[in-house]
C-alpha cells in the first residue's frame, strides 16, 4: 500500500510537470519529423556535396544549444523573480537576444570551418571550406533570427500565463530549430549545386564576408563593458566550441553509416526526431535542475539525491512516451512519402532501446554538469543544455548505428 501511495503522490506532485510536457513532447515529435522528412528527401544533395552530413547534427545541435539555454536563463529570470517583459536597452530579455545572435554568428562560422578540418583530419571526403561556412552561416542565421522571435513569444506567453517553461521552452525550440534550420540547409546546399560562376562567387563572398564580421563582432563585444551579454558570451563560447566538436563527431558517425542509410530512408527519416526529442528531454532536465540549483531546493552532492532520483523517474516516463511515438510517427511518414522502411515493430524498437541507453546516460551526464558548473560558481543555465545536448548527439548517434547494427535493420 505504501508504494501505491507513494507513486501515486509522485504523479500527484508532478501532475503540472507531465501535463505540459507530454504537450511540448508531442508538438516537439510531430515538428521533428517534418526536419526528418526533409533529411529523407535529401539523400541525392547529401551524395552530391560529401561531408555535409558532418555539418548537419551540428547546426541543428547548435540552434538548441543557443537557444535552449536562452530559453533556460529566461526560466530560471522568472523562478528567482528577475524577469520583466521589457526590450528597453540593458534589459534582461534585450542582453540575451543580443548575445544570442552574436554567438549565431560566430559559431556558424566556426562550425563551417571545424567541420572541414576534421573532417580532412578523418579522410572523410567533403566540399570546400567556403561552402561549409556558406551553408553553416545561411542556415544558421536565418534559423537562428526566426528562433529568437519564437522563444522569446514562449517566455512572454508563460510568463503571462503562469507556466514553468523549463517543462515547455527546450522541447518546442528543438523542434523549432529543426523545422527551420535543415530546410534552410537544404535550400543552400541546392544552391552550392547550381555550380555556375555566379553562385560559387557568391558562395565565397558570403562565406569571407561572414568571417570578418564575426571577427569584428566577437572582439567589440568581449571588449565590451561588463554587463549580462558580454558574460552570457564570454561564457558560453568556450562551451559552445566543445559542444561543436562533439557535435560534428555525431555527425561522423552518420557521414561513416551513410552508403548504408540512404538505402533505408525512413532512418534518415527518424535521425532528427530521435536526436532532438532526446534533447528536449535533457533539455527539460536541465533547465529544471538548473533552477533548482539556483533556488535551493537541489544539493550538489557527489550522488544524486531524492530530488534528482524525481526528475530522473520523470525524464524515462517521458522517454517511453516520446521514443515510442518517434518510431510509430517515423512509419507512417516513411509510408506517406514511400520511402523504403523497415517494418514498424523495428523501428519502434530501434528507437525504444537506443532511446533508454541514451536517457540513461543523460541523466547522469544532466546532473554532474549542472552540479559542477554550480560549484564552480558557473551559471548551469549557459553551459548545462549545451554539453548535455552534444554529449546527447554524439551518444544518441552512436547508440543508434549501434542499435541498427543489433537488430539488423540496415
């Protein structure tokens, strides 16, 4: 009896929690799958410009991890009573928005040029180092600009409305990201094909462009005065540069798998909500642990407590839930379009087992990283979401090929 009562208090004293996460997780699942079928659709651009495939996880990661730690600060602002609705100059809402297109930007630019290093550093064949930046830094500000509007509408809708948007704002602006970012891709890479002197002109003078003015930028605001936008930055691009590398690591792992996957598209098909649904996840655990820290109410001990153990018992409820709708939603899309698939009791099971090894390891990787940043008297919200969603795309990619390769579906 005892137990009943106690899962019983545990659902009644999260009632607020599942209920509007089990919403963000649905309309995050259903837009992932619009980017996943714009991944399905592109295998002939992925063959034609080698190496983009490196790029992808990347800037999709990237969008998340800008702006899902916009959304966290702007969370944990409303929980400790800091927050207004106001874009007077020095405002907490204009600070973050200034420093998170600045750092669109910069990492946009980085991201092109990281990912052609290694990927020459790895043998892996790919386009030119200009048409990297190019397609990095036309999707990504573009994504990036349209993104900031979205999650700044979250913040003032739950902040009017009286929502936790820790459990709404990571879910939605993955998705966001996706839907927005691999169609902008999409549409650059085509335009990186058209191969006539124009274009690859253009492709350069955009590309060079992007880079010095990112480099103007990125110096005037570090030598800027103190404030909340020059910290946000200071802080998060030595993280954000991690993260990319890891990033683009996720996207190794695919690029190597993908003679293979373009045979099976609805696979193709799955890799954007698979990744990203496991970011919104760790994205909710993170922003909630986050302000938890900041409040009081979780301990940075050495082992997990009470508190954490919750929020872990949340995140494989939600997992079970969004992982089984990822490989069910995956089918139906995959016979919509006609794309070759794998039957639906495969897929259910290659996202539910690469989905809990995955979960398993970011809660653990969720919680030291919100509780050292604390220590270290770090804010969590800038450096939480960003290494636990590229820790996330790198070990959910893996464990993906991995779970293919186990259950012989591609």
């Amino acid at each position: 009896m005892k137990g009943r009562e106690r899962v019983g208090k545990f659902f009644s004293r999260n009632r607020g929690t599942f209920y509007l996460g089990f919403l963000a997780l649905m309309i995050s699942s259903i837009g992932d799958l619009f980017a996943g079928a714009t991944l399905g659709f592109m295998t002939d651009t992925l063959e034609l410009l080698p190496g983009l495939m490196v790029l992808i996880p990347t800037a999709i990661g990237m969008r998340g991890n800008i702006f899902g730690a916009l959304g966290s600060r702007l969370g944990t602002s409303m929980h400790v009573g800091t927050f207004e609705l106001s874009l007077r100059k020095g405002s907490i809402i204009r600070q973050n928005m200034q420093a998170s297109l600045t750092l669109t930007l910069i990492m946009s630019v980085l991201m092109g040029v990281m990912a052609k290093i290694i990927s020459e550093a790895f043998g892996v064949t790919s386009i030119s180092v200009w048409e990297f930046i190019f397609i990095s830094v036309f999707g990504g500000v573009l994504a990036g600009v349209l993104l900031l509007a979205i999650t700044i509408l979250i913040a003032r809708i739950g902040f009017n409305r009286g929502w936790d948007i820790d459990n709404v704002s990571a879910p939605i602006i993955t998705a966001a990201g996706d839907i927005l970012t691999l169609p902008m891709l999409f549409v650059a890479g085509l335009f990186v094909l058209w191969g006539n002197d124009m274009s690859a002109v253009t492709v350069e003078i955009v590309a060079i462009s992007s880079v010095v003015i990112g480099l103007i930028i990125g110096i005037m605001t570090f030598r800027g005065k103190a404030g909340e936008g020059r910290r946000i930055f200071v802080h998060s691009v030595p993280a954000l540069i991690i993260c990319t590398l890891l990033d683009i690591g996720a996207g190794l792992t695919i690029e190597q798998q993908l003679t293979s996957l373009v045979m099976v598209p609805a696979i193709l098909v799955m890799i954007p909500p698979f990744l990203e649904d496991a970011n919104s996840l760790g994205g909710i655990l993170t922003s909630r642990l986050s302000s938890m820290l900041h409040m009081g109410t979780l301990e940075p001990k050495k082992l997990p407590g009470a508190a954490a153990l919750e929020n872990f018992a949340i995140i494989y409820i939600f997992a079970a839930y969004v992982f089984t709708l990822v490989g069910v939603s995956t089918y139906v899309v995959a016979q919509l379009l006609d794309l070759s698939s794998p039957p639906l009791l495969d897929l259910v099971a290659l996202s539910l087992l690469a989905g809990m090894i995955t979960v398993t390891i970011l809660n653990l990787i969720s919680y030291y990283v919100a509780t050292v940043a604390f220590r270290y008297a770090l804010d969590p919200d800038d450096h939480s979401i960003p290494f636990t969603s590229s820790s996330i795309d790198f070990i959910g990619a893996g464990a993906l090929m991995v779970c293919i390769v186990l259950l012989g579906i591609a």
